[in-house]
C-alpha cells in the first residue's frame, strides 16, 4: 500500500463509515437533520474537518451562539472518538456528549451539552476535561 493510500481514510470525518456525502454531508447541506445527539456531535466534528462554518453556528443554541465564529484552515483534526452519551435520542430533549477530538499535536476532551429546540438537536455548551 502506498503512503498515500494509508493516509486516505474510508468513511466520514465522523468516524462512520458511510462516505462523507451519505453521512454528515448531508446535514451540513440542509438535507437532512441529525436525529441524536450523538449524530450531531459528529457531524459538527465533520464541521470543523470540512471548515463548515455556517452549519456549526446554524447548530448553535441561541442562546449560547457567539456572534462570529473563525476557523482555522490550518487545523488538521485527526480523528474523533466517543467516549459517553447520556440521552439524546427523539425521546429526550437534553443529552450530553462526551468525546475526544484529536488534532495534529494534540487532543480535546470534552462533555458537550445539548437540547432540542423545535424537534432539532442543537449544541449548547462544553466543558473542557482532563
């Protein structure tokens, strides 16, 4: 296998895998809404992979969205793993999630907390862990 072929990862950003399109490409394209929590964590991980700046604010609480979001398209996120949910499917309206995210020299651990607002699950906030 060449290099370049054992970097080439199959399946979405995410970690699904379903190809990026089938997976969180299509919530980002406004085709389709996440049905948990947990998808839409992934697919706002997809988010910041593919510098999807307008989904991730349009997937931000109001009441907790900043008033401008940057990206930085020199970030290179490596992967995305799941740690724990807690809630979150069509019978909650609150759920966490907690996950770490690695990056290019490093990783961010988080528990996320989200809601559904108008049958829609949005994130709300975080909170940084060890």
């Amino acid at each position: 296998m060449s290099r370049r072929a054992a970097r080439q990862r199959p399946g979405c950003p995410c970690g699904r895998p379903e190809p990026y399109d089938a997976c969180c490409g299509r919530f980002h394209r406004g085709e389709a809404a996440a049905p948990t929590a947990e998808a839409l964590m992934r697919s706002r991980y997809s988010a910041f992979v593919k510098l999807e700046r307008d989904y991730l604010l349009r997937t931000w609480h109001l009441r907790t969205r900043p008033g401008a979001l940057e990206l930085d398209p020199a970030m290179r996120w490596t992967g995305l793993e799941i740690l724990d949910t807690t809630d979150g499917s069509a019978f909650h309206t609150t759920a966490t999630v907690t996950f770490r995210a690695s990056f290019r020299g490093g990783s961010l651990h988080e528990r996320s907390r989200f809601e559904r607002v108008d049958g829609a699950w949005v994130y709300v906030d975080g909170e940084f862990l060890d």
